[in-house]
C-alpha cells in the first residue's frame, strides 16, 4: 500500500510546528499563560511572578561545524543562543539543563572544552547547571533547556504590537550570517591550500565573533527594567530581521514597514557583502544568528530608550 509522504519543507518549521500543535490541541491549565508559540512558554509561579522555559537543539552538521568552530566558543553559544529566548520575553535566566549526544570523534578534552565555554556563559548571565544527560549519537547533538523568571507586570509576548508603534532593534544586524560565509569561505581555502596557509581573519573581527560566539542582550533588559520600560510585543533575532517581523506581526495581528536604509548594519558586513556579490540588506533580513531584540514601542516611549536601539 502507498504510503503518505510529505516533506517538511513543503510546509517549512513553522508550518510543521503548527500542524503538531493542532495535534496536541489548545492547553487547559490556568497556571499556564502562554505555550507553543512565543519564543519560551510562560506559566505562574506565584502571586505576581511567573516562570518562562524554553528549550532548543543544535545538531553538528546543521547548526555548526566542528572544523571552523572552537569547542570552548560552542559551549558559549549553546547557552547564550537559550538564554536569548528567554530574554526574548523580558525575563532573566535562572537554571540549566544540558543534554549531550556525544559521538566517538568527540574526545574528554573537547568535552571539557565545551565546558570551559558554558562556564563563561554561566558567569555572564547569572545562570547554573543544574542537570542534564549523556548519550552516544552520530554526531555531536546539543539540547539545553533554561528556565527564567519574570514579573508579571513585566512579561512581554510576540503580540502586543499596535497599528503606529515603532519598531526598533538593538546592536547591528547581518554580522552573524557574515561571519558565517567567512569561516566557510577560508575552511574551503584551507583544504584547497598548500600546508604554510594561514587563515586571514583580521578584517572581520567583529562578525566572526559575532558568528562563533554571540551574545544575548541581556544587558538591554537589564536597562529597561531599570528604567521602568517595558515593550508591547518582543522577539530576539534568531532568523533574520524578516522573520521576526513576520512573527510579531502575525501574533499581534497587524502589518508592518520596515524602511531598509534604517537597517543597522556593520561595516564588516558590508564588506563582506560586497565579497560575495551581495546586498548587505540580505544579510539583516535573511541571515539570521543575530540574537539581537526586534520589539514594537509606543512613539512616546521611545525616548526612554537607550541610544543604542536604532528604530526601523
């Protein structure tokens, strides 16, 4: 008998999220505030507080490459690239769990690596470790799941946005892609290459920084907590500036403009652009790996914010 197939990129992630969302049916638990959807489900803790969690993968061969990345940068990454979500809803990072999928090639001294760079990602962010799991795999797999809290006076979801509200983002868009096409570009050389070639990296500092170790932005919620600012819908920047819009726009049930010369963009990005034959523009909106924050304001508040958030 004929079975049935079709592939998921007909319908793409999203659509696939969608479909097993409607399998699983709508919630019925008044401590939950927000599931499937949003960059963390939320749900209550307390009078007043609420816990957000979140959870994502990143599989070798798909998400990074162990020949042009460092293990102690990957263990960085594993971590900031979750707690991002979890500031994506204007909440702080509080526990971790890491499970490992850890092939033959992968030896103790890599691991302990791996380590050295979750640590440093701990100490930034003011997280701990609290637990996880170990298993064989093919190929390095990574799922690290954090758990925040915020107050409820305080939570932002993807919706929330109104017709006349600014959009905004923080720090520059484009590098992480840009990095990305870089360390590809010099792996391709370096296998093509004589054994005296020597990788030239100094030009773009800033993106492949950028690409192998990003940051969340938690010190911007940091400030706007501080300041008594809160947004009316936020998303962090994991798949370009295009895609979160998209997103913001579809929860809050409203369109958008984006003005394309108000893009932040890097100087290394346009240069890499330029290396590539390509539109820096392309990078911002389709890179992705950014993690910046792309949130919606009322024009009133917009002085409130500090001077490093650009609107667009």
């Amino acid at each position: 008998m004929e079975r049935e197939f079709t592939s998921i990129e007909d319908i793409g992630e999203f659509g696939l999220i969608d479909r097993l969302q409607t399998i699983l049916g709508e919630p019925a638990d008044a401590e939950l505030i927000r599931g499937i959807g949003d960059d963390a489900a939320v749900f209550r803790k307390s009078d007043g507080l609420f816990q957000v969690m979140t959870c994502d993968a990143l599989i070798e061969g798909v998400h990074f490459d162990l020949t042009i990345t460092p293990m102690r940068h990957l263990g960085f990454k594993s971590i900031a690239v979750n707690v991002s979500d979890v500031v994506a809803m204007n909440a702080l990072p509080r526990f971790a769990a890491i499970t490992l999928g850890i092939p033959h090639s992968v030896s103790i001294e890599m691991m302990e690596k791996f380590y050295l760079g979750v640590r440093d990602a701990c100490h930034t962010y003011g997280l701990i470790v609290v637990g996880g799991d170990t298993t064989a795999a093919r190929q390095l797999s990574i799922s690290v799941t954090i758990i925040g809290e915020v107050m409820e006076n305080r939570v932002a979801f993807r919706r929330g946005a109104q017709p006349g509200d600014l959009i905004c983002v923080t720090g520059d868009l484009g590098s992480g892609y840009a990095g990305l096409k870089i360390l590809i570009k010099e792996r391709i050389a370096l296998q093509e290459a004589t054994a005296d070639f020597r990788p030239d990296l100094k030009d773009f500092d800033h993106v492949i920084q950028r690409q192998l170790r990003p940051e969340a932005r938690l010190d911007v919620i940091s400030n706007w907590e501080r300041g008594g600012f809160v947004p009316r819908a936020l998303i962090d920047i994991s798949d370009g500036l295009a895609s979160e819009v998209h997103h913001i726009c579809r929860q809050s049930g409203c369109g958008a403009l984006v003005r394309q010369d108000s893009i932040p963009i890097h100087e290394q990005v346009k240069t890499a652009a330029v290396l590539f034959e390509d539109e820096p523009s392309n990078f911002a909106l389709f890179g992705g790996e950014d993690y910046e924050l792309l949130f919606a304001v009322r024009p009133s508040d917009f002085s409130r914010i500090d001077d490093g958030t650009a609107m667009v």
